[in-house]
C-alpha cells in the first residue's frame, strides 16, 4: 500500500541525481547530500540573522528631482487650471444595478 511513498521518499532522499547523466543510489551520499543542503541553508539563516545587513539604514538621495514652482499667477497663487478645481466633476456614478459580487 504504501510502496509508492517508500519508493518516492528513497528516490527524494537517499539518491543523488545528476541531471541528464548519472543516477548514483548510495544510502550514505544521498544523505549526506541531503544533510549538506540543510547545513548550508542554516548557516545562511544564521549569517543573514548574525549580520543583520537588512537593518542596515539606507538613506535615499534624490538626484535630477526637482519641483515646478510658478508663481505671481492671474488669480492668487494658483496652479491648477479652472477646469481642475471641481471635484464633483471626477466623481464616479454607477447605477443601482451594478454590483461586484
């Protein structure tokens, strides 16, 4: 019942596969490959967490920013054009009968 779990679980865990090539089925190398990943994923782990370099501050410097500024406009010191000061104007009417769900 269960062979295809045993068979799939030696085949993940207790071979090493070489693609295209070479299938090599050593109990003791497919361990050690395995134990090898899992050694090498922690001490990442450990040195990303010891180092800490994602808490590093990162200071932001603009450069070619700038802001258009005009002044001693008709009307104050306006910038937006008439046709911008109404609100009302961009709002979004849907009727009754619409619905998301």
């Amino acid at each position: 019942m269960f062979n295809g779990l045993l068979i799939f679980l030696a085949d993940e865990f207790l071979a090493l596969e070489l693609p295209r090539c070479l299938v090599i089925r050593n109990r003791r190398l497919g361990i050690l490959y395995k134990l090898l990943q899992l050694v090498c994923g922690a001490l990442c782990a450990v040195y990303f967490i010891y180092s800490g370099f994602f808490f590093k501050p990162n200071a932001v410097r603009p450069w070619g920013i700038s802001i258009w500024h005009e002044q001693g406009l008709s009307g104050g010191n306006k910038i937006a054009p008439a046709y911008c000061e109404d609100p009302a104007a961009y709002a979004h009417h849907q009727g009754n009968l619409f619905s998301y769900l």
